[in-house]
C-alpha cells in the first residue's frame, strides 16, 4: 500500500524463493491496504543460484527474536514463525523477554523498548522450543512482552546486551516493532565491533567468542497499528486494529440512527491518518480530519453547512472520523472536544464523542495479520541466514501482494520525510508519500462525501447488478459504484435478481440517498441469482434497449465472469449487447479468473479464522481431539488454505493438491506423533470439493478409526455462515475502491465508443474483469482471460495463493524441502526526487 516502484539494491543476492515459492503473495485480507509509502520500487531482478538444503541453512547459527514499541496484534504470529522455520533450518532460536521490575516501568521519555530483556541477559534471553510458540496465533499483543529500556540508549547498555548475545552465540536478531526500534537495532549492528573491543578490553569475552561473532545481522518486521511505517503496504496489527474500529462503528450507527445523533469518533494515528481515513472510506463518514491533510480555512462552516444538508434529505445518521493527531492549518489540535461544542452550539444537534484509545490494540488479530505475521517471519529468518557482513539491515515488507527485503534506513529515512513534509506544511506532497493507494482512498473519500450532484447530466444510463452467490462486500461495491455515477452526471439503475431481473425488466432508478448505508451491510440488497444469460438473450437486449442501458457494471462470483463472457459472444447476433460492461469480482471462493482477491473472501476467511479459535481452544480443554473443518470455495482451495495458515491448522486438503492414502496415512501418523507431545490436540481443513471420494464424513472415519485409544475426531461443516455476516474493513475499502474505479473506466469507454449519436462497443477491452493483481487494480479483457480459466471446475489455471502451502506444512512441523535455487538482490526505496 506504500511501495509505488522499485529499484535494485547494489547489495549480494538474497534469496527471496521463500516468498516467491512459498510466501510471495499475501491475502491481503486488505483494507486494501495498498497504500504504497516508498514512491519507487523496480523489477525484482531474479538469479538461479545452486540450490541449498533449507533444514541444514541455520545449523551453527543462533537467532534472537524481540519485540519492541507498542504492542500490535499480529506479532505473537511473527514471533511463532521465526521460531519454528528457525527451529526447521536448523538454527537455535531464543525469546528475548521483557524485565518486570519496578526500576523500568517508570520511565516515560522517549526510550527504546523491548531491549531491556537484552540487556540484562540472564533468564531474558531463553531458548524457544516448538511446542512453545504454540497456541499463539490467536491472541493479541505479544507474549514475550515489550518493556520500556533507557539503557540501551547508552553504549554500556549496549555492550552488556552484546555480551549477552556473544555469550550464547547469537549473531541475528529478529527485532518486530516500529521506527524508533529498528532504528536502535541498526545502530546496535553499526557498533557491534567496537562493542566487541570494548569487552575483549575488559575481559568480559575471549577472542575466541569475538572471532565467532564478528558481525550481527539484523532483520525487521515493523508491527504498528498507525501502519505509518513508509516502505511497506501494511504493518502487522493495523487491519486488526481496523477490525476494531468498524465493530464499534457498526455499533455505533444503530443507536445513532435510533436518536438522529452526530457521532464523532476519535481513532489513534498521532503522526499518521492511515487508520481514520480508512474508517472514513469503509463507513461513509461525513467527515475526516487527518494530520496529512489539515481542513482548510473555514472548515468549521463548511462542517455545518455539509451536517445540515446530510439532515435535510432525510440522513438520521452522522459520523465525523478524528485522527488523534489532527491538526488546523495553523498547527493547533482539533479534539472531540472542540468539534462537539462547534456543532452543538452551530447546529443544536445531539452530538457525542467516543474515544476509541487502546482497544484498537487490543483483541484478537485478523486473518490478515496472522497470515502478514507468518509470512514476515518466515522471510526474516531467511534473510538472516543469508546475510554475509556486506549486507545491511533490512526489513521485511509487503508490496502489494508480494513480500520483499528493503534497506531499513532508507525506509526510515522517508517516514521522517512524511513527517517533514507535514510539519513545514506540504500537505499534498505528504499525502503522496504516503503512497499511490493513501492518495487513492483520500480522492476517493473526498468524491464519495460530495452530495451534490453536477447541474449538466450525461444522458448515460449505467445498470448495476449482483450474480452468483451473495457476500459480503457486495454492497460497498454498489454504493460506490451509485455514488461516483451520479457525481459524474449519470443515472443509474439497479437491476434485482441477476440477470434474471435484467431479462424480466426488474429495473429501477437509484438515488443518492438509495444507497445510504449500505457499506457495513452484508449480503445483496439488490438481489442476486445464479442464472446464466444464454437462455434469455432476446429478453435482455429488449430490456437494454427498452431502458436505454448505455453499460453494465457485474458484480459477483464466477457466474459473473461466465455471464460476462456470454454476454460478449451474443454481440454478434444482437447489436443491442455492444455496450462497454466490467464485472467485479464478489465471492467468498475467491476463484475469479484476472483477480488475486475477489470481495467477500476477507470476510469468510475471518469467519473460518474465529470459529477455528473457539474450537482449537475446545481442543485444548479435552485434550487429545482433532476436529475435521469443512470449509466452503467449491473447487477453490483458497478458504481452506488460508484459513489453515491463519487458524495454524495441521492439514489443509484442497482440490488443486492432488492427495490419496498415503499422503492421509503421514496426516495420520504425524498427529500421532504429535500427542506424544504437550500440544495434545488437531486441527484439519478440508474444501468442499478436494475430493468426491475422500469426503468430509470419510476423513472423519478414518481419523476416528486410526486414532481410537490416541485421540478422537469430530467434525464441524461451517456451511452458509462463511457467506453472512457483516463486511469486514478490507471487504468495504475494497468493495469502494473497485465500485467507483469501475464507473470511472466506463465513464472514459463510454467517451471512446460513443460514434454518429450512439454507443457500440465490440472490441475485447470494452468487456473487463477489474481485478487486483499483485501491485495494482488492472482491466483485463474478459475474451483475453478465457485460456487462464478452468470451466469444468470453476477456477483460474494459475492461482498465486498456491505458493504459500509450503509454509502452512513448515509451521505444522511437516519435513518437507523448499527450492532454494532461486535468488533476488535487495530493492531500494527511493523517494520522488530521487533522493534516498
């Protein structure tokens, strides 16, 4: 969400087949969370290399994990997958735990945090088993602590935390926290020989012990519910964070609505406005103070002119988002406070203020943030163990949807930049080095809070429809879609029930105010089918024409896309079809061909996510008891997979894997083996469709079968709760993102076909798919993606989530190898200017 472009580091090659083979591509269960901070990053530039075995890469070697700054939710999965692909390599991995003694807790400057347990060594730096790390995934903050250190500041706090590393052979520390953290780790590496002087000088280590630690290597994993970290799309804990404040938001507007009142709602964001303006987006606030971006002058009047107008077209709700950090023009705070007597005194309306403070980092951490965590920390470690002395610390970050290492100075460099921009008053240039998408969802809000519609019409009748299976999300993609369509001068149909309602004519104008609310709102207000178009052409194109449909927006599940494609084939027969149509991608399956996500999977995933945690814990209470999960996706593993990534489930079978007996006689034979241990419980995801033999009640017979006298088996088939519910705030932002990106590429294909006073469009880029690949939301011709596409089983041939197995088989502690052949440099971060 921050990285823009790239460009390579003059460093040694690194190997990045972790990520690209295993790790590579994320769900960014996102907000999206696209927000790129760096404003350039180039080609990965990738080398085939010999390959190496990973399980003997660590052996000799010794890695210390910490955490440090604010806690976040989402590290406790970082620090899991450091220690058990450490553990896997071969390495020796040690917990460096927070001091709780009275003589730290009191202090209140600016200290570093989380190095206190370094410093004073001992009983704070412990070996990390496997068994340790386990039931972890699930809870929030950090288990090993963060614990304030004014001594590392100082070089003699620093040399005592080096003897300590020295001392047990450590010569990588993973640090997950902030800026200020990383930044200390980085001046602890840049002394780490002068460190060493200072004790061999003072006897305190032999030369022996100085030769076998020469160098320190350093990798971060920036863990920030602000994610105002620049050089990475999303910092572990800021979605969860997200889930927290839509969850009070959600309840909020019902007891708003009941009594017609103005909320404002204060978020945290001292120095970063990721967090309100996201919530504005995903809630349709009325308005956003961010400290990127004070109000202008008069804003205080322009606030009530805009809460009035919202009460004169009937709205009984209104939310105002505040950044905690939210400045006027002229560097003063605007508080709840200061907002709230504004409008009471302004306006007389009934206005309250919540401020949200520390239960945003509280909780339990999203899918997102589980699977951010897992990933990091499985890249970390292999950044560590590739390390030589030549190469500079470096952090873990995530460009869009794929993982990669970036000098970590230069991205704390430009975060002091953004802070720069903002103190000296360069707003606009602050909002862009935050990123393409921090930019994106700021035009966005700003056009979406507009309520007035242009005095000059466009004459353009744009139908909206939802096909396929309802999710959530669906109806953030209409709103947005509705809403971005009248400001640029449209009128705009909603057509009920699928493609059903357009061949019966069930089409009808929609408002402004039609679609007010519907963003938190899950399943499908319009309606939706899983009819096909074929067997009612003729009826569609009369209703095209009787309605005057000028373009068509689609938005669903793979009949969607089907549909689509159907309605492109018929333009040949009936002209009435050449008009320009995009369809969205909307399913809980997330098996859309041209799209790495699709609206609703984020949901599903964190309702697989939630009801997988109350189980494992039903497990560990009775102890010795694997539950078999039927997840939905039809052919698409996607839910199973990921859901097992962020559940840390044992097994996930899935149709693209192919599996028989023997791969379920290993299953079997490792769950045995793993109640032998203290971790006396299982958890296996099974997709709907992986197998028409091996079903769901056959697994469980043959679990409970082959673990009678060891453990028993019972089975759970989530079913239509994985399509219902409320959107969660990636399914929202991203719902709004696609619905208004869409209109406006009509709005532009409208202007190309428009020839001799009509519209005809029957070029192959005048039907699209919008879909989020890798770094960015592209158009894909719908004709163009029918040789990627699998008909028969309802999926993409290519399906980048796919990658990532590997890593859910490492963390269940599965011996199986990684290719390791091949290898990336490092990227650099590089700011507009060029300067670095």
């Amino acid at each position: 969400m921050k990285v823009l472009h790239c460009s390579l580091y003059n460093g040694k090659p690194t190997s990045t087949n972790y990520l690209d083979g295993t790790l590579n591509n994320l769900s960014c269960s996102g907000t999206i969370h696209n927000d790129c901070k760096c404003v350039c990053i180039r080609h990965l530039n990738m080398q085939r290399s010999a390959p190496v075995d990973p399980t003997k890469m660590g052996v000799g070697k010794a890695i210390a994990v910490l955490t440090s700054g604010g806690d976040a939710q989402g590290m406790n999965a970082a620090v899991r997958a450091t220690v058990r692909v450490g553990i896997y390599t071969g390495a020796k991995v040690y917990f460096v735990h927070e001091v709780r003694t009275s003589k730290h807790i009191h202090i209140r400057n600016k200290e570093l945090k989380g190095y206190q347990g370094l410093v004073d060594g001992g009983d704070n730096i412990g070996q990390a088993t496997w068994e340790s790390v386990s039931m972890m995934l699930q809870l929030g903050g950090t288990v090993i602590g963060s614990a304030r250190c004014q001594d590392f500041r100082s070089k003699e706090g620093r040399a005592k935390a080096a003897c300590n590393l020295v001392k047990l052979g450590i010569t990588n520390l993973c640090v997950i926290g902030g800026d200020g953290s990383l930044t200390g780790a980085n001046e602890f590496r840049n002394e780490w020989s002068e460190l060493l002087q200072i004790l061999l000088k003072a006897g305190k280590i032999t030369a022996e012990e100085a030769k076998r630690s020469s160098h320190l290597n350093i990798v971060g994993m920036v863990g920030s519910i602000d994610n105002d970290f620049c050089g990475t799309d999303m910092t572990i804990g800021t979605d969860s964070a997200l889930h927290r404040i839509m969850e009070v938001v959600d309840a909020i507007t019902t007891t708003a609505t009941s009594h017609q009142r103005v909320f404002i709602l204060e978020v945290m964001g001292r120095h970063c406005g990721y967090l309100a303006l996201v919530t504005a987006l995903a809630c349709g606030a009325d308005w956003v103070f961010i400290p990127e971006m004070p109000p202008t002058e008069g804003w205080e009047d322009h606030l009530c002119r805009r809460l009035t107008h919202q009460r004169s077209i009937g709205n009984r709700l209104n939310i105002i988002i505040l950044a905690e950090g939210a400045l006027d023009r002229h560097g003063k705070h605007i508080t709840c406070d200061i907002i709230m007597n504004l409008i009471t005194k302004k306006l007389s309306f009934d206005t309250r203020a919540t401020i949200l403070g520390h239960v945003q980092r509280g909780g339990t951490p999203s899918a997102f943030d589980r699977i951010l965590g897992s990933r990091m920390g499985v890249e970390a470690v292999m950044a560590l163990l590739e390390a030589t002395p030549d190469t500079p610390a470096c952090v873990v970050s995530l460009s869009g949807n794929m993982a990669v290492r970036l000098p970590l100075m230069e991205c704390v460099h430009l975060t002091k930049e953004v802070t720069k921009a903002m103190e000296e008053g360069r707003f606009e240039e602050a909002i862009k080095l935050r990123g393409k998408s921090f930019e994106h969802n700021w035009n966005t809000y700003k056009l979406l809070a507009h309520v007035t519609a242009p005095d000059v019409k466009s004459n353009i009748n744009i139908a909206i429809m939802n096909v396929g299976a309802p999710c959530a999300g669906m109806n953030a993609a209409v709103r947005s879609a509705v809403r971005i369509g009248i400001l640029q001068g449209h009128n705009m149909l909603a057509v009920h029930d699928g493609f059903d309602g357009l061949a019966h004519g069930t089409i009808e104008p929609m408002t402004w105010g039609y679609v007010g609310g519907w963003t938190g709102k899950g399943g499908s207000n319009l309606g939706t089918k899983r009819s096909l178009p074929t067997s009612m052409i003729e009826e569609i194109s009369l209703n095209i024409t009787k309605f005057n449909i000028h373009a068509l927006v689609i938005i669903g599940g793979f009949e969607a896309f089907v549909g689509g494609l159907e309605l492109v084939t018929a333009r040949e027969k009936y002209e009435e079809l050449c008009i320009p149509l995009v369809v969205i991608p909307a399913t809980v399956s997330n098996n859309i061909p041209g799209s790495d996500f699709s609206i609703g999977a984020d949901t599903a995933l964190n309702t697989i996510t939630t009801t997988c945690d109350r189980i494992k814990q039903s497990a560990a209470g009775t102890k010795r008891r694997v539950f078999l999960i039927e997840t939905m996706g039809g052919y698409c593993g996607y839910l199973a997979t990921m859901g097992g990534l962020a559940a840390g489930a044992d097994a996930a079978y899935i149709y693209e894997e192919r599996f028989g007996i023997r791969d379920l006689e290993t299953n079997v034979e490792h769950l045995l083996e793993k109640m032998k241990t203290t971790v006396k419980r299982g958890l296996i995801l099974r997709n709907e469709k992986c197998n028409a033999n091996y079903t769901t009640d056959f697994l469980f017979s043959l679990y409970s079968e082959e673990g009678k006298g060891v453990f028993d088996c019972r089975k759970n088939v989530l079913g239509h709760m994985q399509q219902g519910g409320t959107p969660t705030p990636f399914d929202r932002t991203f719902g709004t993102k696609m619905g208004a990106k869409a209109v406006l590429w009509l709005t532009d294909k409208l202007k190309e076909c428009y020839r001799h006073g009509r519209i005809f469009a029957n070029t192959p880029d005048s039907a699209c798919v919008l879909g989020m690949k890798k770094r960015a939301m592209v158009f894909q011709p719908l004709s163009d993606l029918k040789e990627n596409t699998d008909f028969e089983h309802r999926i993409p041939k290519t399906q980048w989530w796919l990658k990532l197995r590997p890593i859910l088989k490492i963390l269940a502690k599965y011996k199986i190898t990684l290719d390791t052949s091949e290898t990336a440099t490092m990227e650099h971060v590089i700011n507009e200017r060029g300067t670095v």
